[in-house]
C-alpha cells in the first residue's frame, strides 16, 4: 500500500478511474449484445434502433478515452455490417 502523501492520492484516483471504466465498458459490452440479439431475431427495425444507441455509447466511450479510437471504429463497423446484412436478407 502507498505510503506517500502523493501516492495515497493517486491510488484513490486510479480506483475511482478504474470503477468509472468499468461501467462504461459493461454498457458497451450491454449494447453490442443488445444489436446481436436483435439481429439474430431477424427484426432489421429493433436491430438498426439498438445499432443507433450502441454507435453512440461506443462513440462516447473512445472520447473519453475508455476504449482506443479504433477498437470501438472496429466494433462500430463489425455491429453495422451485421445490421446491413439483415435489411438485405430481409
């Protein structure tokens, strides 16, 4: 455990940093599966609604710096292919 006046504080910054993150990233992960189900379900107007929302939290969670830019660009682009692929289909 830290000892130093510093070094008390930036533990207590990282947790709090670390349980902020963490809800983020359960949101995220919430929303992709989210787009899965409902695509899987076969429902393009339920699948494109929760593509909308998942696009924004994963726009949000990469400016705030709790996923790489390019990681939720990847899922952005994996989750949108899908969906694109049930209104063709259907």
């Amino acid at each position: 455990m830290a000892n130093h006046k510093s070094a008390l504080k930036r533990a207590r910054q990282s947790e709090t940093r670390r349980l902020r993150n963490k809800h983020y990233k359960t949101r995220v992960k919430t929303a992709i599966k989210q787009v899965k189900a409902s695509v899987e379900s076969g429902d393009p107007e339920k699948a494109r609604e929760n593509f909308k929302k998942a696009v924004s939290l994963l726009q949000k969670t990469a400016s705030k710096g709790v996923l790489h830019k390019n990681t939720a660009a990847r899922k952005i682009s994996r989750l949108a292919r899908q969906v694109n692929q049930l209104s063709i289909s259907s």
